[in-house]
C-alpha cells in the first residue's frame, strides 16, 4: 500500500499528525508512507523510521496555478493507493481529488463530497484523555484501523550525532551539569501568542529562585531584541544563571538541545509540542484565544501542565467569542493572576521532585 499524509501549517501541527504515520506503519508494516508539509516543518520529521519520503510543497508551487497542476499530476503518478488529507485547504483538496487514491480522506465541510469519499465531523466539545488535537487524528484511522489505538503520542527522533553535537555546545558554554536546566519559551509563534515580556520576567526570577537552575532561551536571531527585553527585566541575580547566547538558529540542533533540558517552561506552541515529543516535561502559559480543549495534550501525565484563561476565569468565555477575545488579547493576558500562576508553578517544581 502507497500513502500519503498531507499536513500543512505549523510544526506543532505538522508534529502531531505523524501519529498517522506511526500507528499506519504499525498496522501495514509493508507499506510506503510518504507526508507532505510546508519546508519549514521538514526537520521535525526527519529520521522517523515511520514515513519514507517528505513531500515539501513550496509557496513557489503554491502560489502559481500552472506550478500547482504541474506538482499535482507529480503526486498523481505516484499511484497512492490512500490520501490522509489533515489540512484540507483548496491545493490539498486538489492533490487529493487527483490522486487516484481509493482512500481520500479528511475532516467534514460543506464540500467535502467533492474531494473526499471518506470524511469525518472534528471532536469540538467531547472530554479528551489526550487532547482533542490527538483524538481528531485518529479519527482519520477509521477506515484503516479498527481496533483501539494506543500509539498515540508524537514522536522526535535524533541521531546520536546530533544529540552528542548539542552536549559539546553546553561543554563550550561551561553549563554546570550539576544544575537543572530549563528552556523557557519566552515569545509565542504569533505575538498574541506571547504573554508580556515583563511578566515572563518574572516567571523566570521565580524559576531560579527555587530551583537554582541554568536558564537558556529559546529565539531566533530577528527576535534578539524582544529576547533582551526579557533579559533586562529579570533581576541581577537571575541575569546570573541565564546563558543569553546559548540558542540555534535550526530546528534540528535546536531538538538536540532541548533534549538535554530538565524542562520546558513558556508560551504553548511549537517548542511545548516538541517538548513533549522528546518526553521533556513542560509547564505552559496559553494564549487566551487559543482552544485549550484542542492543544492541552497529554495532561493526563503529572510532567505536562499548563493555564489557561478559561481555567481561572470561565465566565470570560461564556460572556464573549472567541474571535473578540483573540481582538484583546492583551487586555486578558492582564486577567491572569501572576500570584495564582506562580503558585501552580511552584506546585509543578514540588511534583517534578517526587
């Protein structure tokens, strides 16, 4: 059997669905899985002994009608005998209605009709040992797999070289390998993803405080300033266990390094999920307008916990959409009460000790 899992946007959604892959290999050991993403989102895939070829598509491709067809009808002398179509926007409703696949798969829209014969409601409202975000992958397993899927977390593989490479960057930093070090997120993928830099401050003032630990940031070089606004907000005393040069500048070495981290504190996103896909444990602060409901996974293990606004507030949210509270973001950020958080965080540190 030839399959193909399209699965464009972000890396933590381009993470999470390789559980298809995982449980699809599993079940047709035999079979050639091939997935298909956006090319920021490659590394996080590599070395997955579960897919056998990554399909980058390219805005280049994306962009330009002929371009698209062209790459279509690519994928179309593939000869795939199943599409798994996770995104199912307009260029991956046309991959997969060309495909010549037996098995078009997705998630039910108005026309769904069209492009799929195999198609399924997303779980909205149902209480979810994993998350919803899981659950609704494996919903797209039905027409596969009928038994019970227990394979269901994300996985990150790394090679021995790399993770050996990210051990020789801590030796050249001189981190004390007798102290506890913990990456913090400190800026979101979007900027109401990103609880205000002074109040991270804070959050990290507090980590050091009770765990003495070494304290290494995650950013990019084009967000050095609002990483250095951090920086000087902590104390004196913080400023002292913070390696501020210590980063990566690509995915691949960044996962090396954050393997070697006690934990991940920060902004829910990306970096938390592969957090999680490398079983390190993480401590999370969600933006208020993202669903907690789809992207609060594997809480169910003490190692992984986070606030949200609708945790310490929920008649916010009964009061206004979704949509109005992502519009003032900021203003209820200011809702979280850094007194409240700080205790479930020193919680957090209790727990992880035992």
């Amino acid at each position: 059997m030839r399959i193909l899992v399209i699965q464009q946007k972000r890396i933590g959604d381009v993470l999470t669905s390789t559980i298809i892959c995982n449980n699809l290999k599993a079940k047709f050991p035999e079979s050639k899985i091939d997935y298909m993403c956006y090319p920021n989102s490659v590394d996080v895939l590599k070395e997955n002994p579960n897919i056998d070829t990554i399909i980058p598509l390219t805005n280049t491709v994306r962009k330009a009608i002929p371009s698209l067809f062209k790459f279509i009808f690519q994928i179309r002398r593939k000869k795939y005998d199943a599409v798994i179509d996770v995104y199912s926007k307009l260029e991956t409703n046309l991959i997969t209605l060309f495909s010549g696949a037996k098995y078009k798969v997705s998630y039910s829209k108005w026309y769904s009709n069209v492009f799929y014969n195999y198609s399924y409601e997303r779980l909205d409202a149902v209480k979810s040992e994993f998350g919803l975000a899981i659950e609704n992958r494996l919903m797209l397993l039905k027409p596969f797999i009928s038994e019970k899927i227990t394979d269901v977390k994300p996985k990150i593989f790394l090679k021995e070289s790399e993770i050996n490479e990210a051990k020789n960057l801590l030796k050249s930093y001189n981190v004390d390998t007798e102290k506890p070090l913990i990456m913090f997120g400190i800026l979101g993928s979007e900027f109401y993803k990103t609880y205000p830099l002074d109040g991270m401050a804070k959050i990290i003032d507090f980590t050091v405080a009770k765990t003495n630990a070494t304290i290494i940031f995650n950013y990019i070089p084009d967000q050095k300033e609002q990483a250095l606004e951090v920086y000087n907000n902590c104390s004196e005393e913080t400023k002292k266990h913070i390696i501020f040069d210590l980063y990566c500048t690509e995915l691949r070495p960044f996962l090396a390094l954050l393997s070697q981290c006690e934990m991940l504190i920060g902004n829910e996103g990306g970096a938390v999920n592969m957090a999680k896909a490398l079983e390190i444990p993480t401590f999370s602060i969600f933006t208020p307008s993202v669903r907690k409901e789809t992207w609060q996974t594997f809480e169910n293990e003490a190692k992984n916990v986070s606030i949200h606004l609708k945790d310490l507030k929920p008649e916010i949210y009964a009061q206004h959409t979704e949509q109005y509270i992502k519009e003032h973001t900021f203003e209820y950020y200011a809702e979280y009460p850094l007194e409240l958080m700080l205790k479930k965080l020193e919680a957090y540190f209790q727990e992880y000790k035992n």
